[in-house]
C-alpha cells in the first residue's frame, strides 16, 4: 500500500517514529495526531461501531468522537487530537473498545 502522506507540500515533517497499528508497524511523524498517520498509512476507517458501522475523522478537533480509537490499551480515546510518539500501540476500535465489544462484532 502506498503512503497517503502527499510529497512536495513545502511542509517540514517532524521526526520520524514508528508507531504499531493493529500489531504492524507504520511510519509516523512527530508533530501529526495518531488519526493522520493511521489514515495516512492505513485508509480512513478508524473504528466500527457495535453494529460495525465504519467511522473516521469528521470535526478533527475533539468534539465529535469518531475518531476514537485504543490507544496504548486506552479505549476511546480521540485520535484527532492525540499527537503520535515514538513507540505507541493503536488499535481499531469496535464499540467501546472493550474486549466483549470486540468478541461480538467478530461473532465469538
């Protein structure tokens, strides 16, 4: 899969990091929120509801929840506005996040 990061914007990066998303590691950059570089590395959807409704970035300042994601174990947490740092976990979020949100979306 190709980077969804744009060359040649006149922008300088921070330093590069490595992040885990869903257990595979991805390139990141210090100074982006953890929804750029999932989107940027992994498509748009940055969580299911329960009903495995796909949601991703919509206000991008905090307020309307959909970008929540598990992030380094902590459920719910608003990716639009957490800043990406060397060595963190993300995970896409089904439900809540909690373990028994994940079982029944996958039918376990």
């Amino acid at each position: 899969m190709s980077s969804g990061r744009v060359a040649g914007h006149g922008l300088e990066r921070g330093r590069r990091v490595e992040i885990l998303i869903d257990g595979e590691p991805a390139e990141a950059y210090e100074g982006e929120s953890v929804a750029a570089a999932v989107m940027a590395g992994r498509g748009l959807g940055l969580r299911q509801t329960g009903d495995a409704d796909p949601r991703g970035y919509y206000c991008g300042m905090g307020v309307c929840f959909d970008c929540v994601m598990v992030v380094d174990g902590v459920p719910q947490t608003r990716t639009c506005v957490t800043w990406v740092r060397d060595g963190m976990t993300v995970e896409h979020q089904v439900g809540s996040g909690t373990a028994a949100d994940a079982e029944a979306a996958h039918g376990h």
